[in-house]
C-alpha cells in the first residue's frame, strides 16, 4: 500500500529517513538533506564568500556526496566559493588505485579541478612499503598520522583557505565513545567541534559540513542520485579497539535511532572540570606542525622508518626524541627496543 | 577513507592469563581467594579489611556528613545497597575502628506496581526485606511507587537548604561531637514505619497506565528512575533526613554514565555519576560505593553472608538490545572481560567532568531554566551556532507539511521561505501553532506533549516523546509545568520592564 | 575416574531465575573416564539445569561476562577457569553482578 510522503502530500514516499523515521519522497529527502548541510554550514559560520575550499576526496561515499552537496550549495545559494577537490594516495596497491580512479570520475561529473598528493613524494614511503618495515599491528598509526598531514601539504600548494573533511554524525558519535572509553578528556572536548581553527604554521583550518548528517542517509543520498563511489574496506584491517564502538553504536542506533545525534549533543555539552591536566599545543621543532611534544608525530614515525627502526613513535619514547633531535646516537639498548621483532 | 585516528596506538592488548602464584599480595602469606582490577589479589582477611576500610576512607575524605546527621539509606535490596547497608551497620558499631557518627535510617520503594507484579508477590517481597531491616535496628520506611500520585509540585523545586546547618568546618564538627559524647542509638519503638504496603488500588492502575502509554523501555526506565528518585527525595525531605545514600557500584556507574552519554546527558553526567548530587538543594544524594567494582561487592558479600533480596526490575531476563541501559551494561560487561581497564577508565572520565548548575538562590524563582523532571540546568538553548540540538529541530521541521511550516522566530537561522521542490499543493493539513520547533505536525503526538518540551532538558524531551500522553504523568508534574509555564508567560509580558535580567 | 562425581553444592545467586527459583542444587555428575572441568560443568549444566534463556547465563565455552565463578570460596580466576578440573565434594557458585543494589 503505497504512502505518501509527509513533506509533499503529493509523491509516493520512496524511503524513511532513518534520522526521524519520516517517510519521504526522493525529491522531499534530497531537499531536506542538502538544506540540512546548509543550515549547518550557514549556522556554524563555516564559510565566507571568496573563499577557496578543499574539499578531502577519497572517492568513498563520505566525500563524494560532499563533494556533490558542496557543489549544489555552492550554486543554489551563492557562498561565492571556489571548490577543488585534494586526494591522498597513500600507495596502497589495489585500494587506493580503485578509489583514486573514482575521484578522477567525480572530477570530471561534478567539473572540480582535482589535485592529487601521494605519500611517495610528501614522504618518500608508500604504505605497501611501510607495512613491508613496520607490519600490520600498528601501520594505521602512520596511516593516520601521514594522511592528516598530507591533506595539509597538498591544501597549502594549492593555497587553499580551509579544508572540509566528510566526516559524518556516525564517525563523531562514535569518536566520542571512543574517547570515553579510552578516558580521554582532552579529546573529548575537542571532538565534536565542527571545525577546527588555525593551530599554526603549516596547518589549515578544518571542518565537518556532514557533521549531523547519518551515515545511513549519506549512502540513501548517493544511492538515489545514483552517485558513484567506492566502498571496499581498506586491505589493511583497521583498528580492533575502534571496531568495538563502532558496534556499539550501530547497536545503539538499532535501539533508539536518535541516539546518534543524543551522543553528539552529549559530546557538545560536558563540561571538563577546572584543574584537570590538558597537554599543552606547540610546534614541531623540525617541521613546524602542531604537536604537544618536541618533535611532531609525524616526525617521529618518519625517522624511525628511515632509520631502520619501526617502533619509533609507537609507545611513549618522549624522551629519545630529545636524543633523535640532535642526532645523538641511540644506545645498543635503545636501538634493540625500537627494532623489537614486528607481528604480522 | 579509513577513518582510523591517528593517535590511538592500538596499545590496549588483551590480558594474559594470569600465572597461578597464588599468594595475597598485601600480607604475603595467605593464599589469594580473589583477583580485583588487573592482577591484584587478596586473601580474605585482607580482602575484608580493604573493603571495609574503603567505605570509612571514602565518607572521611569527602568529609561531607556531618556527625549527628541523619541520613537515609537507599536500599533497593540489590547486593550494593544491602552491602552498603551492612558497612554502615559495622561502622556505627561501638567497637569500630574510625566509627561512622551519622544517623541511619532506611528506605526502601517498592516498584512492583510499575512491573505490574501482584500484591501477594510485592508483600512476600516486602516482608523479606522487612526481617532484614528490623535485624539492623535502624528505623525503615517501606513505600510502594504509588505514593508519587500523593507527591506535592514542591519537590520539583529546589529547597534551600534548612538554616540548622551552620557555618562550621568538618573537622570542627566532629571534635564538637566527640567532646559531647552523642549516642547514635535509636530506640527501638521508632523503628517501625508500615507492617505492610499500604497500596491505593487506583494509583497502580494509575501507575500501570503511565508506563503502559510508554512505546520504549528505554523510556520506562527513564521514567522509573525520575519517579523513583523524586520520591526518595520527598521521603527524606518529610522525614527530617539531610542526606540521601545510594548504592551505586562503580561497574554500575561506569555503565551509567556510557549510557547517560547515549542518552543526550552530557551536560549532566558529573551530577549523575559523582559523589555528590547537589541538585535538590537541601537533600543531598551521596555514592559512598562508588569506589567498589560488582565483583568486589559480590564477593565480599557472599563470604561474609551479607543478605540480598533478588528483586525484579523492569529490564530483568530482557534481550541485550531492549533498552539503551540493558545495551551499555552488555557491551561495558564485555569489553571488560577483554580489557580489564575498562570501567575504570569509563568511571575516572566521570571524576574529570563539571555539571554546571545555575547559581543558586534564595528564592525560587531560577526554576525555569531547570528541567521539570530531573531538575538539572536545560541544556537546549538555540542560539547562533550550530549545534546537535538545533540540527535535530531542523530535521524534524524539514521533514513535515511544508506547507503549514511556521517561521520559528526562536531560532533566526531558519530561513523564511522553504523553497524545496515543485509542490502543488496549496495547503495542508497542520496545525496553526507558531514557534513550536517542530513536532507538533507530526500525527502521533498529542499536543500535550509539545506543551512540556520546553520545560524539559534535551534527554528527558526524548523520554516524554516516547510516551502517547504526557496528561498521564502524576499531578504534581502537571501542575508544576502549567505554574512554570504561567510564570513564564508573565516574565514575557513584563520583560522590559524588569531591571535584573535573571529574576 | 571411575566413581561418579558428588560435588557438594552447585549454588547459583542472582540468576536463580533461570534455574526455576531454585537457588541450591546438589548434583552428582555421572561418571566419565577423563576428569570432569569446569568446560565440561558448563555444557552440563546448561543440558540439564538451565530452565529457559541460556544466552543469559553462558555465552560461547564460559559464562557470560558479568557473572562470577567462585569454587570453594575461591575466585575462579586463580584456579585456572575453564581448565580447572573438578574434585570431590567441590562448592561451587555462580554469581550475576548484572543489574541489581
């Protein structure tokens, strides 16, 4: 028995927006997703006119209807912004050229420019070749750190103002479970910030346009606007800690479906109490990046591959970097620890 | 893209199985009988002084009862507060080392009207627990759930606190005490407060009702536990107590505060899961087993034949997925076993977070900006910024009659003109209702319903929409709102006539 | 082992709901060449005593996590768990820490 949608009255409704349960026609729901996203971009002040924006492109579901949602915005209410879109290429055989050829396709369907940075020319390694030194116990640490990086070298040559990631309310809610699992109150704060302001040299201001929108609705969006993306997992299984919220979450939202923005509003509104410790933000002496160390993670993990020592920057070492600074010889003792036998 | 976090290092292994050396590792000698947190292990004796140690260790640090006090235990007959019960009992006893110097009285509520058991089974209940009572020699109170029908609005108000209490120090306080050599005993007669439940027929169909209207157990739970916590209020209130003991276990809280941050209760998690719960003003709610894991409490009581009475709740034999609160306990139970720091990583989070409440004052007239039902600061303002609360006003607006959409003057970032799609429809069927922010259209909800958002925080907006009326809620709910809601009316009208922008 | 095996009481608390109300039961487990083990107790157990819903009380080879194991008044844990084999008159006590003080 067919229903009609509850925004129109006229159409058949064709899903039911998972976020509010509304049965919605196609037309109805891609309405209220773009002005969703523009409420939010227009609320949270995320833009001004002028601007030029990078939009992280991986060629998965996130960033491709980012990158079309942007687009749309951009036109039908006039930001008055100039779009490209950036793409990492971590060097990853297989998953990234797959993905990287769905950019190359959302290039030329949306008509963005599109710049391409590969870990080979940012760091001289690809990840293939990290894995083959490091294994694959703690290759997403480098991942991680090495992406975020790289979305801001590519974003400063193509002297961008601001980056737009298409982190969605799945990965924030779950980013707030993960953190009080993990006692991390300085995270915590910080996590649900939809965009992050200028930290320093060499670092541009981030932000988080699909912050409230549901993942399951990101993939109904591209779904119904047959957009093309690319959805293998990565080849190199992810974190097992993060896969435990993430169940979590998906449970949870099976209960109670809103309790995907209630974590997010939960997040937004605790308050940590005066006198609780924070690490405090400097720079990397070496390459300048925001750090709370001497040296940047990214630093860190760079010399110990170069130098033959994959667990480097896995762990706490903080006090060898002092010695890794200033080129000081590591003892036989440190090195032995830092070589330590990896597990695949 | 991969979303893994640069940061986390995948440190947390799994524990080891631990190597059978068997000895207590504080006296050395005994052989261990139990393994707590991650590898230590005790023998029994020292186990027992531990435990009991804990409990003195935690009030004389908090340093917040005051000698002479009295002070009401919440005993729901589960093992934490009957452990709780039996650690006061042991430390108020002559010979104790550091002697507790409060006065105990006992509480125990009766919720069988909302799980809908029959009276022969609440009384069996009762009268179990009733033999465990009178063993203590403390005075009880035994009442059923239904007594929130007889509740007065005044204890959704926060009191100040009675001017008996004065301005001295802790330390000061107990040496006064000492020196006047005050007895805690109570004599025996007082003891007594009901031999059986006196339960009102009409309030549990009343009380059947209310949870009846209710879609969710995720809900029902919510709802319980605001009944249930308003009448321990009252009760210690009505009774001359100026503290409120729970028992809450550190496993317990560990689950409530994951579960409170799925709920939208962020903003309130310190309130709800620290020492100390200063909301009502002149009551104040205490977690003196805070500090003990399940396991510990378990053990401890078992050993030392610490009587339980195994009572049903409403989420008992329920699936994993039946509620939010029954999901969290599965999931922290879980990773628990996997990584053995779980809950008390969860629980120390609590210990690092700040409820903010508005100041308080002498006089009521603050209470607009607290939530009716769990009378913490609301945490819903609209303002400027984007927010989770704000998207979610927008969503439900954005999916509803386009046509009958007012323009919600509460929040300017609404643009006027929805433009959407083609539509010919030239009106629909809405209601005329401006300024509600959204909910109202919706077919499902009462209009009653809407009427109570705004006097409600975030969290407990998605309790009340969960039920099909909120007429049925107990009056002194209802009369409460519609006095806030006529006093809010006034302050609009004489808003600019008003010098103290807070009054 | 030949004879059978008498333990002296199997007792469970918190979960007698699903052992028909019965909080104490005396069980002599027949009699098997290799030892019995807690394993072993375990599937027992659920055959013949578990009255309904047994993914409240056993999940995989163990007990669901949030219930303790306690034999002889000792916690399981420092006797080897799973592979703890089980002797002569032997107490055993199975506690739910879920829901309840």
């Amino acid at each position: 028995m067919p229903v009609q949608c509850s925004s129109c009255g006229e159409r058949r409704a064709m899903l039911k927006r998972p976020k509010t349960g509304h049965s919605l026609c196609k037309e109805c729901f891609f309405w209220a997703f773009e002005e969703e996203v523009h409420q939010t971009i227009v609320a949270a002040q995320l833009f001004k006119p002028g601007e030029t924006v990078g939009i992280g492109a991986s060629g998965g579901k996130d960033s491709t209807v980012l990158a079309h949602v942007m687009k749309v915005l951009n036109e039908r209410y006039n930001y008055g912004l100039k779009l490209i879109l950036i793409s990492v290429d971590e060097g990853i055989t297989g998953y990234r050229d797959d993905s990287l050829e769905t950019v190359k396709r959302n290039q030329q369907q949306y008509d963005l420019p599109l710049k391409i940075v590969s870990y080979e020319e940012l760091y001289g390694w690809t990840m293939d070749a990290i894995v083959k030194q490091v294994g694959l116990k703690n290759n997403c640490t480098f991942c991680g750190v090495f992406r975020r990086q790289a979305l801001d070298r590519g974003a400063l040559m193509l002297k961008v103002d601001k980056i737009c990631t298409g982190h969605n309310a799945d990965d924030v809610a779950e980013t707030v479970l993960m953190n009080v699992l993990r006692g991390d109150i300085a995270r915590l704060r910080r996590c649900t910030a939809i965009s992050t302001a200028s930290e320093g040299e060499g670092v541009v201001p981030r932000c988080k346009p699909l912050k409230y929108a549901y993942e399951k609705e990101i993939v109904l969006y591209a779904y119904f606007k047959k957009l093309d993306y690319f959805s293998t997992e990565c080849i190199y299984s992810p974190n097992a800690y993060r896969g435990y919220a993430r169940t979590f979450l998906k449970d949870l939202e099976s209960v109670r479906p809103s309790t995907i923005m209630d974590i997010i509003h939960s997040g937004e509104n605790l308050s940590v109490r005066e006198g609780v410790k924070m690490p405090v933000q400097g720079t990397c002496s070496r390459c300048g990046y925001i750090s709370s160390q001497a040296l940047c993670k990214s630093c860190v993990l760079l010399e110990g591959l170069n130098r033959g020592l994959p667990k480097l920057g896995i762990g706490k070492h903080h006090r060898l970097h002092d010695k890794i600074l200033t080129k000081q010889p590591l003892t036989e003792a440190e090195e032995r620890k830092l070589r330590k036998s990896v597990d695949f | 893209m991969c979303q893994v976090d640069e940061d986390y290092n995948g440190q947390l292994d799994r524990d080891e199985v631990l190597s059978f050396s068997k000895k207590c590792v504080k006296c050395k000698e005994a052989t261990a009988v139990l393994v707590i947190r991650a590898g230590d292990m005790f023998c029994s004796g020292c186990f027992k002084e531990y435990f009991v140690h804990k409990f003195r260790a935690m009030l004389g640090k908090n340093r917040i009862i005051f000698p002479g006090e009295r002070v009401l235990l919440a005993v729901s007959g589960g093992p934490s507060s009957c452990s709780m019960l039996n650690q006061v009992q042991e430390g108020l006893s002559q010979n104790a080392h550091k002697k507790l110097r409060f006065i105990p009285g006992i509480v125990y509520i009766d919720e069988g009207g909302a799980l809908g058991l029959s009276v022969e089974e609440r009384q069996r209940t009762v009268d179990e627990l009733q033999s465990m009572f009178k063993a203590t020699g403390f005075p009880y109170h035994i009442l059923p759930l239904e007594e929130v029908f007889d509740l007065p609005s005044s204890v959704l108000e926060e009191s100040s606190p009675s001017s008996e209490q004065p301005d001295i120090t802790y330390k000061a306080a107990v040496d006064h005490f000492i020196q006047t050599n005050r007895n805690c005993y109570l004599s025996p007669e007082k003891q007594a407060d009901l031999t059986g439940l006196n339960i009102q027929e009409s309030h549990t169909h009343s009380l059947q009702q209310i949870f009846g209207s209710i879609k969710t157990l995720t809900a029902k739970e919510d709802l319980l536990q605001t009944l249930r916590q308003h009448l321990l209020v009252h009760t210690a209130r009505s009774k001359g107590y100026s503290k409120l003991m729970l028992g809450d276990n550190c496993t317990r809280l560990a689950v409530k505060l994951l579960a409170s941050i799925s709920l939208g209760r962020g903003a309130q998690l310190a309130i709800d899961t620290g020492f100390s719960d200063l909301r009502y003003g002149d009551i104040i709610t205490v977690r003196p087993m805070r500090d003990y894991s399940a396991k510990e409490v378990s053990f401890y009581n078992h050993m030392y034949n610490v009587p339980s009475v195994f009572i049903p709740t409403l989420d008992t034999k329920t699936t994993d997925k039946a509620s939010v609160l029954r999901l969290t306990e599965s999931f922290v139970t879980k990773l628990q076993a996997h990584f053995p720091s779980t809950v008390s990583t969860i629980y120390r989070t609590s210990e690092k977070l700040q409820t903010i409440q508005p100041s308080p004052s002498s006089s009521t007239a603050h209470n607009w900006d607290k939530c009716l039902l769990c009378m913490c600061a609301l945490d819903t303002n609209v303002v400027e910024k984007a927010s989770a609360f704000q998207a979610t006003l927008i969503s439900e607006l954005l999916s509803q009659r386009r046509a009958s959409r007012p323009v919600d003057t509460a929040s300017p970032t609404l643009r006027p003109e929805f433009q959407g799609p083609e539509s010919t429809a030239a009106g629909g069927v809405g209601c005329e209702r401006a300024a509600c922010g959204g909910g109202c259209c919706s077919s499902v909800k009462a209009p009653e319903s809407t009427e109570l958002k705004s006097l409600l925080c975030y969290s407990c907006q998605l309790t009340i929409k969960d039920m099909s009326s909120a007429d049925l809620l107990p009056q002194y709910i209802l009369s409460e709102a519609q006095r806030r809601k006529r006093r809010s009316q006034m302050r609009e009208e004489i808003r600019e006539f008003l010098l103290d922008e807070d009054y | 082992m030949e004879s059978p095996l008498p333990l002296q009481s199997l007792r469970v608390g918190g979960a007698e709901l699903l052992f028909d109300g019965v909080k104490e039961h005396q069980v002599t487990l027949p009699s098997q060449s290799e030892p019995w083990d807690m394993k072993q107790l375990l599937v027992w157990i659920q055959r013949n005593l578990l009255k309904e819903r047994p993914e409240l009380f056993v999940q995989g080879d163990s007990v669901r996590p949030g219930i303790l194991v306690l034999i002889n008044d000792a916690d399981w844990e420092l006797m080897g768990e799973l592979e703890y084999q089980l002797q002569d008159q032997d107490n055993v006590v199975f506690i739910s820490t879920l829901h309840g003080g």
